[in-house]
C-alpha cells in the first residue's frame, strides 16, 4: 500500500503529465509552424538550402561505416521561372578498418538554363567483391580486392535551341588495385590492367531534355548521347560511349510513370577491366552489386511507377507528408562482349521504395530502395538495400 508521501507523489506526476501533454503539444506544433514558416518563405524567395546528414553504415567487406555529408540548393539566378536550381552534393565515409570515401559533385544552372556546368570529384581508398568478367560469373570466385581510386570530371552543356544541349568535358583519372586474397580469381588471372593506371580524357555530348524538372521528373523526355576518348597521360587506349533515353507520363498530380533504357560500351586497343560497363548498383538495375556482371557492353530496360499520396494536400514545411513519395520499378538488363549479345543472358529487377523530398524548390529526395534480382543455382537470390540522394533516373 502506498505511503502519503508516494501518493503525493503520485499526484503530483498525474498532475504535471495532464498539464505538460497539452503544452508539449503547443510546443510541438510551434515548432512544426516555424519550420513552414521558414521553409514557405525560403521557396518563395528561392533561397538557398543546406542540409547536413549523417553516413552510418556496415557491408561485409568494410564492416561499420561512418561519416557525414551535405546538400546545398541554390539559385544562380532568381528573375526567370524556369531556371532550374543547383546544387552541390558532398559524400564522406570511414570505417572501422581505415578505409575512405570522399565524393563532391555540382550541378549548376545559369539564366533560363543557357549553360549547364558539372563537376564530379571522388577519392576511394576502398574495398570490392572482384568475381570476374561476364555474364556467367559465379559467388564462389568472390575476391576481395582494395581499390584505390582517385577521378576528377568537369563539363559544360549550352543550349542550342529549345529542348536542345551539345558539350564538352575534360576529366583526369588514377587508379590501383591491391588482392587481399593471394590464389584468388583476380589473382590468379591475367587481367587487363590489374595494377591500376593513369589516363587523361576528353568528353563530348548532345542532348536532347524537355522535362519539366531535372529532379524527380513528372513529365518529358531525356535523351543524352555522350562519349569519353583518353587523350594523353594515359596507360590505356579506349573510348566509352552511353546513351541513355528516359520518358515520363504524368498520370496525374499525385502519379507518375517512367521508363528508361541505356546502352553502355567501351572499346579500344587496350581496356582495362575496371573500365567495362557494370551491371547493378543504386542506378542501373538495382539488385545486384555493382562489379557481379561487367563486360565490353551493356544494355538495360527498367520502369518506375511514383505515387505521392498527399501531394494535394497543403505542405507543412520540412517535416509534411506531402513529401513523402512510394515507388515500384522493374527492369532488365545485361553485359555482353563485341559479338557476343543474346537474350538468354537477361536479368530481371524487382523492387520498391520510399522517398522523402527534403526540398521541394528543387524537388531533392532522399530514398531508400530494396530491389531483388535472379537466383542463380547453388547461389543466393541477389539483392541490395539502396540509401541514395536523388531517382535512380
């Protein structure tokens, strides 16, 4: 039996739990009114946005992952409705076992979106799964190997006429690879460039872009053809060629439906292994790790349904769910070598996601994919779990 002094005390905690409810309540939708309040008036005045996040993670190969990142959205120009914003991207891991991954990329937009400049600079200290080139590797020829890397990339699109861009680029790139499983497959196997190597290259592109948004598309067409030729400091001799094709259906304000379909090749006197087209990863038929299926070739076909639930509703600012966002997509693709396609080597993809767009300004998502692929015999069903900034395309 309770004492009096216990049961004051429990008085007294029924009391301020009754009081402190509604007030924390008031506080909480204070709190969610400022942050609408802030948010309304940074994308009626096209302010700037940066948000930091945390990199926390854990892959076999790597074990516990940390570090921080960043986005930065702004303006260059503020007058026109239709310049589209820009952005600067940052991406730091570490992990347990010293291993680094720095990446900063930009994007930016002049007036009416005359000239479009990118820049891309990643630095890997960094471990792979290595199984070999192909279609038909196998699980029991996983190799580990460290991958030192070092590419820097810049360009610059003008616009030509209404929907139409041509460019150039210029990009610098190290490489070097270490097996940390002596008697392997990478080991053991006379690989093109297994040392790495240096090489200098020059990019050239069209494109082709009516879409109404460079980020999270709703409606129009993407065309780009572009091409990389090493042209000095180079160890290697090869040029690779992508086009990459997307189409975008608005179905309604709330749906969305897009497709695409790329064909990526490398060819040349001297291509290193680490320079053929790769199968997998966040972007090209997720379910599968990016270095199981690499040849000379590549070919994929995926499709992407998006549904925004409340994005009728009024947005509340940062944290509303009119910017939360579902998606379902499916695919194909493969890898082949010059001579070598067939349609008996495809591979399927199947998944689902979340989004969060954290700035609907310059509709800037955040997602979280998990995608599943084909089950080879003895073999688990591949798969892969995807954090990444922005669509897959």
């Amino acid at each position: 039996m309770a004492t009096p002094n216990q049961f004051r005390q429990l008085i007294f905690a029924a009391a301020f739990i009754a009081v402190s409810i509604p007030l924390q309540a008031q506080f909480l939708k204070k709190i969610q009114r400022d942050l609408y309040l802030k948010d309304s008036a940074r994308i009626a005045q096209k302010k700037p946005l940066f948000l930091p996040f945390p990199v926390i993670g854990y892959a076999p190969e790597t074990k516990f992952q940390y570090g921080i990142g960043a986005v930065y959205s702004f303006y260059l120009d503020k007058t026109s409705n239709i310049t589209r914003p820009s952005s600067l991207y940052s991406y730091n891991m570490f992990t347990v076992e010293s291993q680094i991954q720095l990446i900063l990329q930009g994007s930016l937009w002049t007036k009416n979106n005359m000239w479009h400049m990118f820049v891309s600079g990643i630095y890997n200290d960094f471990p792979a799964y290595f199984y070999g080139i192909g279609a038909h590797t196998h699980e029991a020829d996983k190799d580990l190997i460290t991958a030192k890397r070092f590419s820097f990339l810049a360009g610059v699109e003008r616009k030509l006429g209404k929907h139409f861009y041509a460019g150039g680029g210029l990009g610098l790139q190290s490489d070097e690879f270490t097996d940390q499983e002596k008697g392997g497959i990478f080991d053991t196997t006379a690989y093109v460039g297994k040392d790495g190597g240096k090489l200098a290259v020059i990019g050239y592109e069209g494109i082709y872009d009516s879409r109404d948004y460079e980020n999270f598309t709703t409606k129009g067409t993407y065309v780009r053809l572009i091409g990389w030729t090493n042209f000095a400091y180079s160890d290697w001799n090869y040029t690779t060629i992508t086009l990459d094709a997307r189409q975008f259906i608005r179905i309604n304000a709330t749906q969305t439906l897009g497709f695409q379909a790329a064909y990526h090749t490398t060819q040349g006197r001297t291509i290193p292994f680490y320079a053929m087209s790769k199968l997998g990863g966040s972007s090209y038929l997720r379910g599968y790790y990016a270095w199981r299926y690499n040849d000379q070739n590549l070919v994929i076909g995926q499709a992407e349904y998006r549904y925004r639930p409340w994005a009728k509703k009024k947005d509340k600012g940062f944290i509303s769910d009119t910017r939360i966002i579902f998606a379902l997509f499916a695919g194909t693709g493969t890898v082949y070598p010059n001579k070598g396609f067939t349609f008996n080597d495809f591979f399927p993809s199947f998944g689902g996601g979340i989004r969060y767009m954290f700035d609907p300004l310059a509709r800037l998502t955040l997602r979280l994919d998990m995608a599943v692929g084909n089950k080879r015999p003895g073999e688990d069903i591949s798969k892969g779990l995807y954090i990444s900034l922005n669509e897959a395309f």
